[in-house]
C-alpha cells in the first residue's frame, strides 16, 4: 500500500516579493510533489485565516515561517502514513487538527499547500495528470479566460476606483485560439496607451496601470484596443468588470474618487445598467459590498437575466455562505479561490453546490502568485467554464495559461463553451 512518508515545507517568495508557503509530499512509493500557496489583497472579511507572523523585523511583519513549522510539525504527525489517494479524508483530518471555523490555528495557507501537494503526488503516483485524477472521465471543458488588461483598486497605485477591467473573448473554436486574440487586443492596448501618453506600467495581475480620468474610460479604451487588434467587440471579446465595491465603502455610501463623488446602492446599481446598455459588458464581479446583501438582492433582480453577476467576496468560496445566497436569490455566479476556503475538498464541495443550483463558476488566482499552475488544472477538472489568472504578461500569469494549452493538447475531444456562457 502506498502512503505518505514525509510532509515538510519552506518559506519562498511570491509575485508580490512577499513570503508565502511551499509544501512538499513525498510518497512511499518515491514520488514527491509540491505546491505554493497564493495571497489575495482584496480579500473577504469572511475568507480562511492566512496565517503570518507578525514579526516586524521579517518582511515587515509577513512572514510565514509559524505556517511552516505547522507544516513540519503537526500537519505532518497527522497525516503520515495515510494513502494520499482518498483526498477528502486527508482534507478531514487536517480540518479536524486545527478545530477552528476558518483555520486560525494551523493556517488556511499552510492547509492549502499541504492539501493541493497531496494531490498532485496521488496523481504522479498514478501517472495521470492532476486534471483527470481530480475530475476523472468527465473533465473536458476547457475554460473561457477572463483577462484583468487594466489593473485599478488595490490592485494598483493609480487614479482608477474599479479594481479589474478584463476582456473575454466569445466565439472562437478552441481555447488556443481565444487565448491568441486577447494577447493580440492587450499588445494592441499598449500602444493605443502609449500614444495617449499613458503610463504602460503593470498592476499585480499584469494589466496596465494609467491613470485615467473616469472608470469609464478604461471600457472606452480597450474598446479600441478590441476594434484596433480586429475584432467585434461585443461578438468576438466582450467586457468584464471586477468593481471589488468592498474597497469603496465609505460612511455614505461608495465612494468613486476617479469621479469625486458618494453614491448609494441604488445609484450604484442604476450605473451598472447604465454601463451595460452602452457597453458590451457580460460580467461583472463584487459589484457590491460583502455586508451589502439587500443591494445584491437588488442588483441580481435589475442584472442577473442579461449578465453574469459574481459573487467573491460575499461569498468566500464557502458552501454555507453560498447556500444562504442561494435561498435569497443573490448573484447567478461564483468565484473560486481555494485559499478562500482552505483544501481542495471544501473548494470541490462548493463548486458542486453552485453548478447543481445553476450558478456559473469562475476559478480564480489571486493577486499575489506564483509559478504554481495548480488552479489551471482545478478549472478543467471541475468543469469550471471560466477562469481568471491575470493578462498576458508576467510569468506567474503565463504559467496558468502555458499549463491549459497543455491540457487542451491532451483532451481531444475537448469542449470550448466560449459565447455559450451569455445571453447575446
């Protein structure tokens, strides 16, 4: 019988330049395995703990070496000598270890590692790649890519309120070919930029990052960079939103610096429409605060039948927080970000929730990555149809979408959903 015969892990860095968690599982068999965990800076105030130091003389403070050492002591303790084929039960045990709600003890990002590194030993161990050992026969679908092109919000240091403005391209045969045209839009947006005498530098997540004068402009000018690279825009590549409004809650209401005025939920919302009826945009994410729940009910009853409309930090990655929105009707989508809820298991169950109650699933990185390729391979095991991983530049994005073109190479008889997502 094959069984786990070491955990350990390290401090390494990540796209960010701060210190996160790498785990590594090695199996009686020989194989050995690793991952590293990502960390959000837009985050739910409901997430799993990612557990720091605190040391101020590390990292100002960032460090992860109590995460590791929990790794290396009792997470190691309690799961050597378990197969590494049954996840759930390894998921269990170290959500029994720790004993909190939201893995305050051990850490939601040394759980993380461990759980995703377990995993991808179990399937090296079977030689077959982590997609089909995680979603079996049935993983075929291969995502539609949402791109973050401009970086705004915390994402980064400019004038722009909305924190992710991001194409997504719709009808083309296959993902290859999806990935090709919005490389070719953001090359195309670059220079639009430039010749605006706009900065060209990058956010967290690859976009560019100007400053611009409303966060409107932005959809206007990758309007352009779609028309100019030659595509339709609204057929071929449509617009989404990541408005991440948590970050614009004010005592009055949302505050829109860019446009240097307070609104209501209501006003928000009228907004929305109003960019969705001179816009092609099909998607928009955390349109409204986390604690906002009777403007979600509001916002799904004036949206949700013509876009997607996304629920990330209202609703964790929790199944039981997804379920109360289920029961209230609020969103038709979820995003999917494993060090939301803490291992695999848990992410599984609540992605299973949302497509069994018609919830559109988008997997997701965070802003602060690494080389770790993990998420791509989530994406086509659960079926996801979406995901996000950033633009077409900086490695640790790169890396995501050179790990699906793999997987589209190997599922021959793959499926692109591509514009079967929307309404058109």
């Amino acid at each position: 019988m094959i069984y786990i015969d070491d955990i350990s892990a390290m401090e390494v860095m990540d796209s960010r330049g701060n210190p996160t968690v790498k785990a590594t599982v090695t199996l009686s068999d020989g194989t050995k395995e690793s991952a590293i965990v990502p960390s959000g800076a837009s985050t739910g105030k409901r997430e799993a703990l990612e557990l720091r130091d605190n040391d101020k003389t590390r990292y100002l403070g960032k460090g992860v070496l109590t995460a590791v050492e929990n790794i290396n002591n009792d997470i190691a303790d309690e799961l050597m000598g378990m197969s590494p084929f049954n996840q759930a039960m390894i998921d269990a045990a170290m959500k029994g270890l720790d004993s909190t709600s939201n893995y305050a003890s051990l850490g939601a990002n040394a759980v993380l590692g461990v759980s995703m590194a377990v995993a991808r030993a179990a399937a090296k161990s079977l030689d077959i790649p982590l997609y089909r050992y995680l979603g079996g026969a049935n993983a075929m679908i291969m995502p539609t890519p949402m791109l973050n092109i401009i970086n705004g919000g915390s994402h980064a240091d400019n004038s722009v309120d909305f924190q992710e403005y991001m194409i997504m391209p719709l009808k083309f045969e296959s993902f290859s070919d999806a990935l090709r045209a919005s490389s070719e839009v953001y090359h195309n947006l670059k220079a639009i930029l430039t010749e605006q005498n706009h900065s060209t530098s990058l956010g967290d997540e690859g976009g560019f990052a100007p400053n611009l004068s409303s966060n409107e402009e932005p959809i206007i000018v990758i309007l352009e960079a779609i028309k100019k690279a030659g595509y339709i825009p609204g057929k071929d590549i449509a617009i989404a939103l990541d408005v991440a409004a948590s970050e614009l809650v004010t005592d009055g209401g949302y505050r829109l610096e860019s446009e240097n005025k307070t609104v209501s939920s209501q006003e928000l919302i009228a907004y929305y429409e109003s960019l969705c009826e001179k816009y092609p945009i099909v998607s928009i994410e955390d349109g409204l605060s986390e604690d906002d729940w009777d403007g979600w009910e509001l916002l799904t009853q004036r949206l949700a039948d013509k876009i997607q409309i996304v629920g990330d930090d209202l609703f964790v990655t929790n199944a039981n927080i997804l379920n109360e929105g289920i029961e209230k009707n609020i969103a038709n989508a979820i995003l999917i970000k494993p060090n939301q809820i803490g291992t695999v298991s848990e992410t599984m169950l609540t992605v299973r929730l949302a497509q069994r109650n018609g919830y559109k699933c988008v997997m997701s990185h965070r802003s602060g990555e690494s080389e770790d390729a993990f998420i791509a391979d989530f994406a086509v095991a659960l079926n996801c149809g979406e995901i996000k991983t950033g633009s077409t530049a900086r490695s640790e994005r790169i890396a995501k979408y050179n790990r699906l073109l793999e997987i589209q190479s190997e599922i021959v008889y793959g499926q692109y959903l591509g514009a079967t997502l929307f309404k058109s």
